[in-house]
C-alpha cells in the first residue's frame, strides 16, 4: 500500500432517518497524518456523518461504502471502529465524573494480569498519556473536580491509550474559554507531528483557517467541495459562501434607524449573595436597557454576568438579593421565574439542551411551553390551537424540521435553538434575555438570529445579550456593559468600544 494513500475514504454515503435524507450521496477522503475540517450549517449532516464511520450507525443501517487504509469496513459498532484505530470525542464528553482520571482513561480498555486489573500499571500509563497531551494533574484525581479544559484533554489521553490512528474531534473547543481552546489547537497540530490523522468538526472558522490542512464543506447533507489550506483557498469568505450557498458580506446586519424609547428594566445597587458558594456573585451593579436597545453583557467566564440574569429572572438559584431592580420605573420583587414572565421578562439560558428545552418531547410542545394559557380553553390545551401556534414559529424562525411532532433532540443544535427561542418568543416578552444565543452554531444560523434580533428590537423589544464573542458584542450592541468579578466595570457606547477596551476593563 503507498504511503500517501488516504488514511480514509467514505464513498456514496446515504443515511436515511424517517422523513429526512441527512446524507445524500456523500463522498470524503482523509490523507494521512493531516488536519482535516469538516464544517456546514447545522444539519448539514457532519455529525451524522462521522457516526457512520464510528459504528454508532451501523453497517447496513447506511448506503455506501467506507475505506480505512484502502480495505472496506463494515463497523457494526464503536468497537469495532475503535479496532480499526479511530476514535470520536464529541462535545458532550463521555466520562464518569466520580471515577479518576486514570480509571476514565483506560475505561473498557483495562490494563489486566490475567483476570485482574494491574493498578499500578494503568496509572504508571495513564501519566504517560497525560503528558503526551501536556497535562499535568494527578492521574488518581476525580474528573469532576477538573475544568472542562482538562476534561476535553483527559478525553484525548483516553483515545491515544487505544493507539488511534484517526482522531475526530466534534466541536471539541464549543465550551473552551480562548486559553483552552489555543492549547487544544497547539495540541492537534502536536499530534499530527507524532503521525496521528485529525478530523475536526468545528463552527469556529478562524480556528478551523488558523489549523487546517484540508477542509471539505457539507450543506444539506452532500458533499459540495474540498479546499486546500496550503494552496491558498481556504479563507472565511469562501467558506462561508459554500457553507450557506451564498456570500454573506457582513455577518452582523445593519440596523440603521435605531429608536430608543423609556428605560425598561434598570437595575440599582443589585447585589447577589450565593448561599451555596458563601459569597457574593453580583455586587453593587448598576445598569439599564431602553425600549428597543440591544445591550452587550461582555465579560470572562464565571465573571457575574449569567448571574445577573438569573437573579433578574426570578431567581430561581435562590441568590439573597439586595439592592433596586425597576421595570418600566416601578420597583419589582420577582419571587419566581414565573413572576418575571408574567412583567414581561424571558431569559434564554445558555444552557439549551440542560435547561432551554425538553428533548424527549417535540417541536410544538416546547415552543408553547412557555405560555400554555394562550392555547387553553378551560385549562384544557387546545391541541389545534398549540400545532398551528407551532408551524408559525416553524415557517418564520425557519426551524428545519420534517414536522412540528419531531422530537427536538433530532434537530440540529441551531435548529434547538431557534426552537428556544420561539418559545419565549410566544410568550410576548418586552424583555429579552439572550445567554451566548449562538454558541454551537453556524455562520447562516447566527445570521438569522442576529436579523431576528435587529427586527425585534425595531417592533420595541429591549434585548440584553449575553456573549463570550467579542466580535458578537460589538457588532450586535448599541451600549456594552462589562462585567468582572461581579461588578460592572465599565459602560461603553458601541461607538467607542474596541476589544482591547473591553478586555482591558473585563480583567480589571
């Protein structure tokens, strides 16, 4: 076999789920020892794609066929994918929180002197994998008292204990903060050196232009190009025109005839003080948002700024508030989230598969979840009333789903997310909380939130946003307010805001 025979080839894949084509005649081809990125919208079909090569689709559940090291595969499992060299680590990471971290990395692979498990030599390997992938903590340590940085490189240490050839990472930087994501960049780029092939499924396209070798983009379930990194042809713009089918010029859409009307929600002297932490999460904050304004919450991670919004949102964290918290110039004691929605108040969590959404239930009983007296009659819910309700958010917020019955754990996670935000959307909020509204989402999808946003606020919503994107910030914001440590340390107009100013102040 030549050398520079791809490592991988998946030829013709079709995979079909009821009433949905998710990949239509898909072919890919992997060279060794690259960096390959595989990027789309949501429902492209990337991930569905990569579960057929791993087994969790099996052979016979698919059409096609796929090649590792030029013989074809018929993975009938994840172990036998794993057999073969690959491995797949996907964002929701798959560890045993209570169980070590040498325990995790060599769990289902144990290291064994005839029927018993040799302790001392997992360990002794388990640190050996630890620092291939350059982290330093005690192999014996729990995995839930690691970040989700450490977790992610655990999860690393975990494939290269199997001796992987292929390692596919699915947005594996989706919960980073910049520092992790940098070192799990360095680190593919590492491992690619020590001869092991990378696949990466990523939304992030700086990240995928600052590592890729190749890129081949998805859209609608088939194949629609494979650009050459070292050949000059992969930039964002090109991407994004082949992920999206058209150019966008400007990500953040212009919004040119802003109107400002009263104050809506104001807070004064708000302070928040965490039982369960034993101190304060939010102190002496001071901050407004006006009829029709979009305001920036920036700040770094565990800065204060979800707090915030849990505490305005009825408090169901149970902080001990003190301090004024006004809406429309009257003072408010929300005693429950229920209480918030009722004055008009609704709060996309950041968290949508944790807390936004139900997952084993559909599309039309989420999006009306929020506000099930508008589909009642009698106290009994009206189920006409609740699928009409639901294929109007469908059609406006452009939710690709065969139907509103689909479970919303079919859908893509852009999709989930607009199915998110209909849902409070239905319940006529004035204001409009949004939690990282794009996180884990692609360029077309943020597109449509980011238009949907400018259009809410021009019918007179007020909307605060909270984003670990500084580019989102700015192009999104009309004022920003930044956050660290639980105080508010600065307030910029949009005019006037740089990174360098915000990060300065958010460090502060």
């Amino acid at each position: 076999m030549a050398t520079n025979a791809p490592i991988l080839e998946m030829r013709n894949i079709v995979k079909e789920f009821p009433g949905v084509k998710a990949l239509k005649d898909v072919t890919f081809s992997v060279a060794r020892g690259e960096i390959h990125c595989l990027v789309g919208e949501n429902g492209a079909g990337k991930s569905t794609l990569m579960k057929v090569l791993s087994g969790v689709y099996p052979y016979g559940d698919y059409s096609g066929d796929i090649l590792v090291d030029g013989e074809v595969q018929k993975f009938r499992s994840i172990r036998d994918s794993e057999h073969k060299g690959i491995a797949i680590i996907y964002q929701e990471l798959a560890l045993v929180p209570d169980m070590t971290v040498y325990e995790n990395i060599f769990l289902g692979n144990e290291i064994r002197n005839g029927a018993l498990v040799n302790w001392n030599e997992t360990i002794k390997r388990a640190g050996e994998m630890l620092a291939k992938v350059g982290l330093n903590v005690n192999p014996a340590a729990k995995i839930r008292d690691l970040g989700v940085g450490k977790q992610q490189l655990v999860e690393i240490a975990k494939a290269l204990s199997r001796d992987v050839k292929l390692l596919i990472l699915d947005e594996p930087t989706a919960a980073l903060n910049e520092n992790d994501s940098a070192n799990l960049l360095e680190l593919m780029r590492e491992l690619r050196n020590q001869g092991v092939t990378c696949i990466l499924i990523s939304h992030k396209l700086k990240e995928v232009i600052s590592v890729a070798d190749s890129v081949t983009v998805l859209r609608d379930g088939q194949t629609i190009c494979t650009l050459d990194a070292h050949k000059g042809e992969v930039s964002e713009g090109a991407l994004i025109k082949y992920m999206v089918g058209r150019e966008i010029e400007n990500i953040y859409p212009r919004r040119d005839n802003k109107q400002f009307g009263d104050v809506m929600l104001e807070t004064k002297g708000w302070n928040a003080y965490d039982p369960a932490l034993g101190r304060p999460v939010l102190r002496d904050v001071n901050f407004n948002v006006r009829r029709g304004e979009i305001i920036g919450l920036a700040g770094l991670m565990g800065s204060g700024r979800t707090e915030l919004a849990m505490s305005i949102f009825g408090n169901p964290t149970h902080y001990q508030l003190t301090g004024d918290l006004l809406m429309q110039g009257q003072k408010r004691n929300f005693h429950n989230p229920k209480d918030a929605i009722e004055a008009g108040i609704a709060y996309v969590t950041e968290d949508r598969k944790g807390n936004g959404l139900v997952l084993i239930q559909d599309v039309k009983k989420n999006i009306t979840l929020a506000n099930l007296e508008a589909i009642a009659k009698r106290s009994v819910i009206d189920n006409n009333a609740e699928v009409k309700v639901s294929n109007e958010y469908k059609t406006s917020m452009n939710i690709k789903t065969p139907s509103v019955e689909q479970r919303v754990s079919n859908l893509s996670g852009g999709n989930q997310q607009k199915v998110c935000l209909s849902k409070w959307l239905f319940a006529e909020p004035k204001v409009l909380i949004l939690d990282e509204p794009t996180r884990g989402i692609d360029v077309g999808a943020k597109f449509e939130i980011y238009t949907l946003m400018n259009r809410l606020v021009e019918q007179g919503m007020s909307i605060i946003m909270i984003s670990s994107e500084l580019p989102e910030v700015l192009g999104m914001s009309d004022r920003v307010y930044i956050v660290s440590s639980g105080r508010v340390t600065g307030e910029l107009p949009i005019e006037e805001a740089t990174q360098e100013k915000i990060m300065q102040l958010a460090t502060n």
